[in-house]
C-alpha cells in the first residue's frame, strides 16, 4: 500500500470507531433523560459492549502498524497539517491506551463503580471514614497509572495530560500561585463593602416560563436548532454525535431563576463549541474540542462574561420582566445586574460565584498534587480541607458532606480534572480581552442583541479548529501568550470594583 491507501484506510477505522463512540453517547444521553431507572443494569451492558469495541478496534495491531507505517511520512509534511495532525494526536492516545494493562482497566472500572455508591452513602450520612479505605484504593490505583508513564517531570503531570493534553504539572502550580493571592485578596475586600441584595431572585418563577424564555435567549445568541436539542435532567450536559447533532440538557428550580437560566447559557456556549468545529472533521482524530478547559473558557464565556454583563441584561432584562413581571416588575435593572453577580464565600463549589470559585479548584488540586505525591495521607484529608476552606475563603465546612465528600469527581476516579475548571475561566478571560480588542464596539453590539460579531470570533479563532491544536497552543494561536491569570484577574476586578463600589 502506498502512503495515500494507509492514511486511507486508519481513517476509515478511525470512522468507525467515531460511529461505535457516537452511539454510545447517545445510548448515555437517553439513559440520562429518558431511559426508566429499571433499565440501568441493560444500559450498562450495552455501553460496556459498545465501549469495548470501540477500545479493541483502536488498540489493535493493525492501528499500530499503520501508525509506524505513516509516522516517517507525516514527518515530511507540514506539522501544522491536518494529516500531520492526525498522525500526532492518534500516536499519543494510542500510547496511552496501549500501555494500560487490560487488567487495570478492568479493576478501575470495577473500583469506580463500587466507590461512587460508596461515596453517594458517606456523603448521605457524613461519614468520611466510611469512604477513606475506597479513596486510599483509588489513589492507589492512580498512582500505579502514573507509573506507566514513567519517566515523567511530576507524577500528576500524566493524569493532567488526560485532561489537558500537553500541559504540565509545573505549568498549572505556576499559574494558580499567582492567581491565589490575588484571588484572596479581591475576596476580602469585597467581604468589607455592603452586600447587594439578592432576594428577588429567590421567589417562584414558573418552569414553563423559564423554559420559553432560555429559549428565546439561545436562539438569539444564535443556537442552531436544526442541529441541536434541549431537554430536561437532572444533572446539566451537553453531548454530540459530531457537529450534526449537539443536545444539551437544562435542570429548573422554580424557586431560583438563575439556576436554569445561567446553566443554559453554560451548556449553550459548550454546544457552539461543537457546532463551530469544521465539518471536514467529523468522525476524524480532529474532531470536538481541543481540551476541557478550552471547552470550559467558552461555557463559561457564555454563562459570565456575556451572560451576567451589563449590555447582555440592557437587551434581555426587558423580556425577562415581561415574563416576570410579579416578581421582576419593581426591581431596576441596576439592581437585577448587581443581584446575579452578589459575592459571597460559600462552602460548596458548583453554587461558588465568579469571584470566589478559582479557589475552591486551588483548594481540590493542592489536595490532588499532595495525594499523588504521597505527602498527604487520605485520612488527613478532612483536617487539610477545613484548614484551606478557612484560609482561603474564611469558612469552615460544619461536617465532611459539605466539605471533603461534596464532589462526585474523586469516586469516579477522576484525579487530574478539577484544574480544567478554573483553567477554563482564566482562559475565557483571555480570549475576552482579545475579542475586545479586535470587536471595539462588542459591548455595544450585545446591548442590541447582535451576538454574530462575537459568534463569528469565536468559530474564526477557536471552534473551526476542533482538537487540532492542543491547549497551551491554541491559547498562544489566539492571544499570543499561553494561559495566563492576568486578564481574568483584570476582568474580575473591573466589574466588582463597579459592582461592590471598591477603591
Ligand atoms: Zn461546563
């Protein structure tokens, strides 16, 4: 065969497996918004089947040859190449997945299994100790992961990779520790100004009503709905089957507007994410977004820095009282946009604000980094964590459910994921400051309801590219720096300097 039938013929496996991957997702979108909780157990069979496939197509020897067989000629083209690409990202997951025993896989998935009913009851009842043996056994087994991968800089930095392909252990303790103290800073002075009132966002709001109008805001921003879906569950995603068919789910509180409403937004900004890649790269290497954390940076672009601006509620708040008008009628603007941006330390993460959430992450990797390394033993971790959560955001958690055991990531045997999360903010704020930069008048196109400058930025710079290039690239390719705290922690300071009347 000739170089052209190879590449040929790796991509028509690479296909493949895209379509096994394609229909597993969707048989987990359905089982999270349709499926009866009897069907559970038959629903893991067949992912289980799917998922397996899916493995033992890719790690077989005849990708592995054909990957031996076009590295010699991919390197002869241009890096940046699509073709070139390919073969880069396919050989690193392909490593990575050959190198795992069969038999750690198995006992993970058995592990992670058994420990998120375990974790779900320790959480219950407040008892970490019931939960200590399973997470000692999870560290463990992480460890042992790492090792695989030896010789590595850290021993986090392969678990890091899984999330964040290319970036370092080194590079993530840099950037939080310039951001920490900034972060605690801004905190305290906010903590010394009068609070802003955010109580009318706390009445009964209508579901169906909340429905319509986080519709109304998504076709706006320019949702695509002949190629996207929303539904109700429990837990908030977003899922696609390439960029043809990108669905996200919505819960509603309708004693809370804001939880809908902002949770469309994010899982809004990760669907044109999927919709904005090129279609040339369907059911390819290339396809979806290049990392968690620049998936991250556009939901939460979409859910804070446009969904809780000014100019964003000069256009919406209008319709939103109209919708509203018992329970928003009375209440200015002025006041609205003060009251969904309040400030306030809290103890559980997914509720944190803008201002205070980065460090919740610090928090949960500092942990992670010291577990990996061995210089902290689980069973110290509830003492370590009320100690940080006072230090850090003034608060201690009153019992172990509100603290240590609040995430479900660590049962999951998820270690190396936390950072994607405040990564994804630092990252949004990146892109922000560019995006004002080339777009001068952003702010007052938003006022009036055009979002396709902005849109339009956004697939040129980011989306198109699908996972082409990894993240720290990506970032350089659009801002000219790699991930960098400093126009995030600009942003922050800028609106709350506004909000909360500081120096
Ligand atoms: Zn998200």
């Amino acid at each position: 065969m000739d170089y052209e039938a190879k590449l040929n013929r790796l991509n028509e496996i690479i296909a493949e497996i895209s379509d096994l991957n394609a229909a597993g997702a969707l048989l987990g979108w359905d089982q999270q918004v349709n499926m009866p909780a009897g069907g559970a157990e038959g629903r893991g069979y067949t992912l289980g089947t799917l998922g397996r496939l899916a493995h033992e197509r890719f790690v077989s020897a005849e990708v592995g040859t054909l990957l031996d067989e076009l590295e010699p000629y991919a390197a002869g083209l241009d890096p940046d190449s699509d073709t070139a690409r390919t073969i880069k990202v396919l050989r690193r997951n392909y490593t990575k997945e050959t190198k795992v025993p069969s038999e750690m896989v198995v006992e993970f998935a058995q592990t992670t299994t058994m420990a998120h009913g375990v974790w779900a009851k320790a959480r219950h009842e407040n008892d970490f100790a019931s939960f200590q043996p399973m997470l000692e056994k999870l560290v463990d087994l992480r460890r042992r992961y790492a090792e695989l991968f030896a010789p590595y800089t850290h021993v986090y930095d392969p678990l890091l990779d899984d999330f964040e392909p290319g970036l370092k252990t080194a590079d993530v303790k840099q950037i939080f520790e310039a951001l920490r103290p900034q972060q605690v800073e801004l905190i305290k002075a906010i903590a010394g100004q009068p609070q802003v009132d955010a109580s009318f966002l706390y009445q009964h709001y209508d579901e169906q009503k909340q429905w319509d109008f986080g519709v109304e805001v998504l076709t706006k921003i320019g949702y695509d709905w002949n190629r996207s879906r929303q539904d109700r569950a429990a837990h908030p995603f977003t899922t696609n089957f390439g960029n043809w068919d990108v669905r996200i789910t919505t819960r509603f509180d309708q004693n809370y507007v804001g939880s809908a409403l902002f949770s469309t937004l994010h899982e809004g900004g990760h669907a044109m994410y999927e919709l904005g890649v090129d279609s040339k790269y369907n059911r390819t290497a290339l396809a979806g977004g290049a990392s968690l954390a620049v998936h991250e940076s556009q939901s939460r672009m979409w859910e804070n820095l446009v969904g809780r601006s000014l100019p964003f509620w000069e256009h919406f708040y209008p319709r939103l009282q109209e919708y509203f008008p018992e329970q928003l009628g009375n209440v200015p603007l002025e006041s609205f946009y003060k009251g969904i941006n309040r400030v306030e330390p809290s103890l559980i993460r997914v509720e944190a604000d803008e201002a205070t959430y980065n460090l919740h992450i610090m928090l949960r990797l500092e942990i992670e980094i010291a577990l990996m390394e061995g210089k902290l033993a689980v069973k110290d971790l509830p003492e370590y964590w009320n100690a940080r959560m006072q230090e850090y955001l003034g608060l201690t958690p009153p019992n172990d459910a509100k603290g240590v055991l609040q995430d479900v990531h660590w049962s999951g045997g998820m270690i190396g994921y936390f950072s994607t999360y405040a990564l994804g903010n630092l990252v949004s704020g990146q892109f922000w400051e560019k995006i004002n930069q080339d777009i001068p008048d952003l702010s007052e196109q938003i006022r009036q309801g055009k979002f396709e400058g902005l849109r339009g930025w956004l697939v040129e710079k980011v989306h198109q590219h699908g996972s082409k290039y990894e993240p720290q690239e990506m970032v350089q390719r659009v801002t000219g720096s790699k991930i960098d705290p400093a126009p995030y922690m600009r942003y922050l300071q800028d609106k709350y300097r506004k909000i909360y009347g500081l120096a």
